[in-house]
C-alpha cells in the first residue's frame, strides 16, 4: 500500500527565521508560521482559532529563507511531518512535531524579493536536527 507525508501550508511567518548549522556545516533555519481558521459556530457566532507550525529547512531552502522572511510575511510552506522525541533534564520526554519544508513560496512582496524567484525548493538534507 502507497504511503503519503505531505503538508501544506499558507499562513503569516511568527518570528524572524533562526538559522544554524550542524557540526557538519548544513543549514538549518527554523521559523513558525500561523495559520488563522474562521467558522461559525453551532449557535452561529463567527470564530476564529489560529494553529501554529513549527518550520524546518535545510541547506539552500534555509539560507534563503533566513535572507528574504521576515515576521509577518505571507508564505506558502509544503513539506512533511516530522515528530522529534527528546528527553528532559528533567527526565521527562518531550515530543515535537515539525513540518520539514521541501518547498516554500513567498506571497508578501518587498523590494529584495522581487529580485530573486519566488518559488524556492528543497534539495533535500539530514533527517535530524542536531538541538
């Protein structure tokens, strides 16, 4: 049976990209993005609930993004879901799930962006992140 890990995403970046490197000198930027849903409820008052994502990217896609995002920005984010498990100092384990991002569009327009393509992919990375 076929299996399937994709996620895809629209929403306003929540903080400027953080970017890193492994010891072994890849890129890795992270950033969160949040996504706003809008309903009515069974009594018909309008609501509206906003989910968190926490991005991962890697090499190219990473450096990119930590040039050209900034917070607030609308962006499009597909990738797929990834769970890390850690233990605590305080010997509890921790989980989280990430969405490690094969491909990222850029939908605010500043000044810079429009001098490079707004559609950037991954060309894939490690698995894990070392932190």
């Amino acid at each position: 049976m076929p299996n399937l890990n994709k996620v895809q995403i629209i929403g306003n970046v929540g903080q400027d990209p953080e970017l890193r490197y492994t010891p072994n000198g890849n890129p890795v930027c992270t950033f969160s993005v949040a996504v706003n849903r809008r309903y009515s409820a069974a009594d018909g008052e309008k609501r509206e609930e906003t989910e968190w994502f926490n991005i991962v990217a890697w090499n190219k896609l990473a450096e990119t993004i930590n040039q050209f995002v900034n917070k607030g920005m609308s962006i499009y984010v597909e990738g797929r879901l990834k769970t890390r498990n850690w233990e605590g100092q305080d010997g509890q384990k921790h989980y989280k799930t990430e969405v490690i991002a094969q491909q990222v569009q850029f939908l605010s327009r500043r000044a810079e962006e429009q001098a490079i393509e707004s559609k950037v992919e991954d060309e894939g990375g490690p698995e894990d992140i070392p932190f």
